[in-house]
C-alpha cells in the first residue's frame, strides 16, 4: 500500500495569512496542501482559483498543491491550475463524460490525476480503465462544497472496495476527518488524509498532522500482519 500523506485543507486557513499559514503546515509535517476550487456552478460556494494559487506557489517553494476540482467543467480549467503551480488536479467523476480524455491532458501538463467520488456517487463509477489511468482516487466523507460538515461513515466501505481494486493507488478521503474518524478511514484503506479544522483550528497543528499519520502507519502495519 501507498505510505501516509497528510494534506491539510486550506479552506480552514486564515486566508489573510495563505503563505504563512501553508508554510506553518509544511514545517509541521504536512507534505501537500489541499486546495478547494470551487466555482459556483457544480457546488454553490466560491473559494479560490488559478490566480491565488500562483501566489501560493511562488511564495511556498517547492509547494505540492493537492488541487480538488469542485467545478462544473474541470476540462477547462487544467491548463490555468498547471500554469498556477498545481502538482496534482482531482475532478469529479460526475463532472465529466469523458474522464480518460481528461486524465490524459492533465497528464500531458505534468500533474498527477486525480478522481473524485462524491457521497451518493457508487465507488463503480470509477471504472477499472478510470481508475488505472489515474494517480489518486478521492473519496468525499462529506458532500462538497463547505468546510466544517460531520463525517459520513457510510462513504468509507466505498474506501474499502476501491483499496481492493486499486492496491497500489493513492486513495485519500476528505471531509469531516480528523483524530476521532481517521482510524475508520486509515483502516478501509485511505492512505492519504484530508484534513481541515481539525488541523488549522488545533493548538498544536504538528501533532495532530503526526496523530493522523501514525493512524495510516498503524493500520498499514496490522494489514500486513494479516
């Protein structure tokens, strides 16, 4: 299985502060930063998009953006998000009819791929040839959209059922994750962690981010055992 990443959600940051607050993640241990695009259209909020991404990039060095696509048409905004210093683009697969197309042009400017499931989405909607074509599967543990939602334990057997399919993809789940519900996660399968409020909000960010981590190490640990 994959090893442990944990990527904090910087829709709980103080975004008056956005570079310092990626940076204060990064030296407690984070290796990415999650980043929530959304546009209005496939989900009813507005966050951020290419422009404060480019800011964050040239002012985080060496920054790995997690970017999680919450747009109506992700075809269209690969090239922007690339230019902006993204490392990994992640769609919705109920965004797109065409999501192999989509990988392999988000391929084409050197960032990983990702896919996302929302809620109600069945894991089988990431096909065998979607899921191979991809770098990352994401499972949404709440529906997108907003910060700060209570975890759907009911989305993590879909967790499960795609470890099963894909051993050696990187499959994170985001939403309503932190040290009570990161176990349940860790355990499916998940082996990288979103996490939002539980981290920006903790007094001690860098504990929470090793608290998490330890989750997936411990769970990887006892499914090797098995």
């Amino acid at each position: 299985m994959p090893r442990a990443i944990i990527s904090p959600s910087v829709l709980a940051s103080d975004f008056g502060n956005l570079t310092a607050e990626c940076k204060r993640m990064i030296k407690g241990g984070a290796e990415w930063l999650h980043m929530d695009v959304m546009d209005g259209h496939f989900v009813p909020n507005i966050t951020m998009g290419a422009p404060i991404l480019s800011c964050v990039s040239k002012g985080v060095p060496g920054i790995f953006m997690d970017c999680h696509m919450m747009v109506a048409q992700p075809e269209k905004w690969v090239d922007d998000i690339a230019d902006a210093g993204g490392a990994l683009y992640c769609f919705h697969i109920e965004a797109t009819s065409d999501a192999v197309s989509l990988i392999n042009a988000i391929h084409k400017r050197n960032m990983k791929a990702g896919v996302a499931i929302s809620p109600d989405t069945p894991s089988t909607a990431i096909t065998d040839v979607i899921g191979e074509a991809a770098d990352m599967l994401l499972v949404m543990t709440v529906y997108p959209g907003r910060g700060g939602q209570k975890f759907i334990e009911r989305c993590v057997p879909k967790v499960a059922e795609l470890r099963a399919r894909f051993p050696n993809k990187d499959i994170e789940v985001d939403g309503g994750v932190g040290p009570k519900t990161v176990d349940l996660c860790a355990e499916a399968g998940s082996n990288v962690i979103v996490a939002g409020t539980a981290i920006f909000n903790a007094a001690n960010a860098e504990e929470v981010i090793a608290t998490l981590k330890a989750s997936v190490n411990g769970a990887q640990a006892k499914i090797k055992q098995a």
